[in-house]
C-alpha cells in the first residue's frame, strides 16, 4: 500500500489542529484527547471511567462530528437487550426459515461506537461486542462472519468493575487497548473557565476523511522505534515484572503500536522513550492498584523530566489551595514558592512541555500577587 507524502501530511496537519482546537475549548482534557487520537489512529478502542459531568460525551460527540462516518451511540442498561446494539431479527427471514439480523443503523454498520456505562451490559450483549472490538467481525445468523467498518469504539463508565464482577467482565476489558480514568477539574484556574466562560463546546476548523486517517495509521505503523525506546521499553516491562504487573503477550504488542502511534500523533519521527508515557494506559490489567504502579514505573524509566513536571505542577495546585491571599505574609510564602518551582522548572531541558509548565507558574504568579494586592 502507498500513501502520497502530501496526504500524510495533511492527515498530521488535521489531527494536530483538531487537538489544539480540542484542548482550547475543553478544560483539562489535554491527556483524554491525546488518548482518543492515538486510538484512532492506531485503530484501536478506548474506556474512559469516570464520575458523571467530565466532559466525556462532550469530546467524544466533538471528535465524531470532526471524523464523519457513520456513528452509533448508545446508554447502555442491565434492561438492554441484544437487538438494540445489533438490530432486530429479520421478520422476513423467518418466513423463509432463515435467522438473520437486520443491522441497518446499528453498530455492526457504523465507522465509530460510543458506548456509554458498558458494564451494565447483559452477557449476551458482551459476547456479541466481543468479536466486533477485536476482530472486526460480525455473523447476522447465516453463519457467515462479515467485516464491519467500526475504526473507534470509545466506552465510558462512571466506575471500574468491581471484584465481585471483574472475571465475567475479564474479556471485554481487554478489549479496551487504552483504559483511563477521569478526573474532575483540578485546579484553581480550570475552575474558572468552567463556572465563568460561557460556552466549552469545542468549534473544529475542519473535517478529515476515512483516508486521511487510513495515512495516520499507515505512516504511524512504519515509525521505527529508536534503540533507546526499545531499551526503555524492555526494563519498563521487567520493572512492572518486579512490581506485579504483567500484561499478556497480546496487550505487550498492542502497546508497541500504540506507542507509534502516540508518537506519530506528536509529529515524531521515530518512537523515542518519552512517547512510551502514553503507555500507562495500555500496561496493565487489574484497575484497583495496577494503573498507579504502573503510572509510576513508566514515568520513572521513560519519562523522567514528564514525572518532575508533573510533581512541580502538583506542588502549585497545593500551594495555591493553601494559601490565604488575603493574608499578605501567607501570600508572600507562596509566591516564593512558585517562583522557586517556575526555576527549578527552568533547569529542565527545554521542551514544549516544560514552556507550557513554567508560562502556567508564571500566570499563577501574577495571579496570586495581583489578588494580594486588591485583599490590601
């Protein structure tokens, strides 16, 4: 197969509009738009698990009205029955002694599912999903497996499954090559846009097409991996081996494409360690202690100035909640604090990222004394 140079570029030039677009509008989101967009193009499904009001259906719906396609959403209950995610037995077919599904509408023909609260599904229901997430296929009845065209299905939950359920449920959660959780808004500054800014529905510039993406995966599945990756790779999975972590053969493959593909996704042109933090959301399975674990194995081993900035900007979110502006030694303590943390931010090597951090501290900064003046 052979994709123009030209289309590959347009397809990076879209995704990368479609994400700053993205996170402009959507408070916080910066790390589950990331994560939908490396799914999409490495072809594979994401679960988001999170509290109700996080913005969940709000990026999805903005993502699928960005694709196109065909789409299929559904709420799913313990009352859901099999004919409304595959379509209704064929009247007609019965007639002539013949069991066939019409799947018209339904997820068997769609380009992208969003399955909301998927573990309220009934057996029969996650059985059927079974085979489309990870084989693409679907049998109407006539014994025949079809290809569907189903390029992303992204699932939401407000909660992992629990202990008692979590066997049953085993085989459809692997299905979920990236697995996150979402969290309400954190900081102080992200509070602000959303109780004060009017309106957080993202505005896309544009569309991109079946093909541009089909050039995302192709260009992003042909990334090398650069000999530094493929080390950090190898002791992130004997460290997370130490630790109790050890993901099957298959999800170990799925992880180095999802890796090029998170890569690709931030016009590199070859996967190198730093790329490997997208897979603390692929590495584990057991949802209860794992993700932490394995959050912390993989900043440490393949993106060590990432987990200092994220300390750093840990660090500014407590300072900031635990200080009274209004008191003007306690407001001076921590305005020496960011200031210190904005240096200490300066002595990493520079990147986009870290310009991001410290322009952030900076903002607090002034923020903080300008409302220390104003309390005088």
């Amino acid at each position: 197969m052979s994709l123009a140079r030209p289309m590959r570029e347009t397809a990076h030039s879209k995704f990368a509009s479609g994400r700053a677009e993205l996170a402009a509008a959507l408070i916080e989101r910066d790390d589950e738009i990331a994560l939908v967009l490396t799914a999409l193009v490495a072809k594979e499904h994401v679960l988001l698990v999170g509290p109700p009001g996080c913005a969940k259906s709000l990026l999805l719906d903005s993502i699928f009205k960005w694709v196109g396609g065909t789409k299929f959403a559904l709420l799913m209950t313990k009352y859901t029955v099999p004919e409304e995610v595959v379509g209704p037995v064929s009247l007609a077919g019965l007639k002539e002694d013949r069991y066939l599904r019409i799947t018209t509408a339904k997820l068997p023909e769609a380009d992208f599912a969003y399955l909301d609260e998927i573990f309220k599904s009934s057996s029969a229901i996650l059985n059927t999903l079974l085979r489309i997430l990870n084989e693409r296929t679907f049998d109407a009845g006539d014994g025949a497996a079809r290809k569907v065209p189903l390029k992303l299905c992204v699932a939401a939950s407000n909660e992992w499954p629990s202990p008692e359920t979590g066997k049953e449920l085993a085989a459809i959660f692997d299905r979920f090559t990236f697995r996150k959780s979402v969290r309400p808004i954190l900081t102080q500054a992200g509070r602000k846009r959303l109780l004060w800014d009017r309106d957080h529905t993202p505005v896309l510039s544009g569309t991109i097409t079946p093909i541009e993406i089909e050039a995302a995966h192709f260009e992003a599945m042909s990334l090398p991996w650069s000999a530094a990756a493929i080390e950090a790779m190898e002791t992130m999975l004997r460290e997370l081996a130490k630790e109790g972590v050890q993901p099957g053969d298959r999800r170990q493959v799925k992880a180095v494409a999802a890796a090029r593909a998170y890569a690709w996704l931030n016009g590199a042109v070859q996967v190198e360690p730093e790329h490997l933090e997208v897979l603390a959301a692929v590495l584990w399975d057991d949802p209860v202690e794992q993700p932490a674990t394995c959050a912390k194995v993989i900043a440490r081993v393949a993106n060590p100035t990432g987990m200092r900035i994220t300390q750093h900007l840990m660090e500014v979110e407590q300072i900031l909640a635990g200080t009274d502006t209004r008191n003007l030694a306690d407001a001076a303590k921590a305005a020496a604090k960011l200031a210190e943390i904005e240096r200490q931010l300066g002595t990493l090597t520079v990147s986009e990222r870290v310009d991001k951090a410290r322009s952030y501290v900076k903002e607090q900064l002034k923020r903080l004394k300008l409302t220390s003046l104003e309390a005088v």
